[in-house]
C-alpha cells in the first residue's frame, strides 16, 4: 500500500480535484488497465495464447509478500463491506478509518493502520454535512483525503479505470464507498449481476488499492449476523471480510462476520461520546467470538443423535428445545445440511417420504 504523500500534497481536497475524472482521457482505455491489472495479479507468469497461467512449480517459486491490513486484526487488504441497519454510526466509522489510514493514526485508540492516501466516494451525504464531521471527528485539514461527493460514480469498466488511475497518480491505497446500493444498476438481489458488480469492484484489489464499502441491513434480524445483509448471498461471498455494525443506545459492536484470511478477533465495543462539536468513539475493549446458533446446534444435534438411532426434524427440534436451545426450522435445517455435506450425519428417506438422520459412525 503506498505511503503517506509529500507535505506539500497533503491537503484536503477541494471539490473540483476530481471534476474531470470522468472526462475524456488518451491515457489509458479500460481494457489495456484490465490487462495491466491481470499481469500485477500474477506476476512472471507465462502468457499463452492471452491467458496468463501458473504451473503448480511456478506458484511454489513466487516470492509474494506477506498479507496485510489496511487496520491491523480489523480489516484486511481487499474488498470490505460494512453493514448495518439505519442510524448505527456507519458513516461515522467509515469517516473514522479513512483518517486513521490517512494520518497513520491508531484507530479508536487501538487498531494500527497501514498508512496511505484516501479516496472517499460518497453518494449518500452532502459536502456541507461530510465538512460538519470531519470536524468533529477532529480530521486535519492537511490529511491526504480526497473526497468526491455526489458525482454518480458507477461501478462499472470506465468509471473504475478512471479511479484507479487516479488513485495511482495520487498515492491512494484506500478507497471508500458510502453507499453499495448507490453505486450500480444491477439488481441487488440477483446473484449473477451482483456477481459481476464485485468483480468490477475487484479490479481496484488487483491493482493494489484496497476498498470498504458500507452497505444497508435488510429488514428484521436473523440469528446469523451474515444473513442480515441486504440483498444476494453473493455480496457477503464475494467480499474479503464483513464487518456487521449494531447499535444499543449510544454503545456500538463492531463484528467482523466473515474474515476471509484470519482468524476472527471477537466483537469490537465502543461507546459514542458526542456534544455539540465533536464526537468520539471510545474503545470498550474485545469480547470473544460468541458461538452461533447454528454450532451450537450441531454439537447438540451429535450428542441427541449419539443417544438414538435416527430422528426426524421435528423430535430434533424438540430435542433442542428440552435443553433450552430455541432456534427456528430455517437455522435447524442449515445445521442438518451442513453436517450432512461434512458426513457427520447421514440423510435417508424414511415412511412418506420423511427425512431421517443417524449418526455417520464412519
């Protein structure tokens, strides 16, 4: 990721710094940058007939440098999606991280980040409320955060070979996005077109630029945090890490969901310390992983199982009940379909065509 700009290019950036971004340029067409980002993507790799490809042996040669983290042990390098439902500090958080990577300062107090310039595309807020918090937030005027409000940025080839350009010229290696559902045409719920929405997305990652977009929860709430997530299932598979936002009162948890390359830190617990001209974020501390209903539910279902030969969903269900393990059909159901996929349990049809599971001994 690349550091922090020269002194004399450390400035907040005026609205016009990126008036022409999406102007006309000679310099590069999106399918030669795609190309450019193919070869970052797998370097010294040989090319043949256009397809660059790896043999087993020259994937074990490569020298790749170690993972990093755009915040140590919070949010990795890659694509990031932050969700939560209205009204729970996410523009705050994201406002947050963007000066902790900016200036090079501990998040909350905390977390170290891997400090590089900022672009922040924002197409839910306006300039007058984003100038209101950064001031609260206390970011410097000379932080190397550019900010581009309101433009229709759309993630598509043109748009995001413009920004990555820009980002390359300017030594940005965060980009931010406040909102996903603003900045594409596809319909969210349609695993295919968002599909493709994130690999355009993951263009910015090949090119060594990382991305944290915030992102709305649906309405309600399930028993798994990743299924809170507006939209397909595909947004929460095609990220590297999501971090699930919720609000009591004026206490947050920041949860990360889903960490593709490491093992999970817990929930993150702040509190928000506002008046009338500042606010702050006051780290809690880190309470461990709680378990899902789910696992808890598979180590409940081995032991009813270890105990009788087989058993349908419904004295399952019961089962669970009578040691005050409440969940629904829908969590019961993902728990059997899972274990059944790891052959912990075996599925066979019983009378009426009725599912039935046993213990898999093997």
């Amino acid at each position: 990721m690349p550091t922090m700009m020269p002194n004399s290019q450390k400035k907040l950036a005026d609205m016009d710094t990126l008036a022409n971004i999406f102007g006309e340029s000679d310099k590069l067409t999106p399918a030669t940058q795609i190309i450019e980002e193919h070869a970052q993507a797998m370097p010294n790799a040989s090319v043949i007939n256009g397809l660059r490809l790896y043999t087993v042996a020259k994937l074990m040669e490569q020298n790749f440098p170690e993972e990093q983290w755009v915040i140590d042990d919070l949010i990795p390098e890659g694509v990031t999606v932050m969700s939560a439902a209205p009204a729970s500090f996410k523009t705050w958080l994201l406002l947050s991280i963007a000066a902790s990577v900016a200036c090079g300062t501990d998040l909350f107090g905390h977390f170290k980040p891997r400090q590089a310039g900022v672009l922040m595309i924002d197409e839910e807020d306006n300039p007058r409320l984003l100038q209101k918090r950064l001031r609260m937030l206390g970011v410097p005027t000379d932080a190397p955060i550019h900010l581009m409000i309101g433009q229709g940025f759309k993630i598509n080839a043109t748009q995001v070979t413009k920004v990555i350009e820009f980002c390359e010229n300017n030594d940005v290696g965060l980009v931010t996005i406040d909102s996903l559902v603003r900045v594409h045409n596809a319909k969210e719920n349609d695993a295919v077109e968002m599909s493709e929405v994130f690999a355009t997305l993951r263009r910015f990652h090949k090119a060594g630029i990382n991305v944290l977009l915030t992102h709305h929860n649906r309405k309600g709430k399930s028993e798994n945090a990743g299924e809170d997530m507006r939209g397909s299932s595909d947004i929460f598979a095609a990220v590297d890490c999501n971090l699930a936002i919720s609000r009591s009162g004026d206490d947050l948890v920041m949860k990360q969901v889903k960490l593709r390359t490491a093992q999970e830190i817990g929930d993150v617990g702040l509190e928000v310390e506002a008046n009338e001209d500042s606010l702050v974020l006051k780290f809690l501390g880190i309470t461990g992983p709680s378990r899902s209903k789910q696992a808890e539910a598979i180590d409940q279902i081995q032991h009813i199982l270890s105990t009788v030969n087989e058993a349908n969903q419904m004295s399952l269900h019961k089962s669970l009940e009578d040691v005050d393990l409440k969940i629904s059909i829908k969590t019961l159901r993902a728990a059997l379909k899972k274990m059944a996929t790891h052959k912990i349990i075996i599925e066979e049809r019983g009378k009426g065509n009725e599912l039935l599971y046993r213990l898999n001994n093997q």
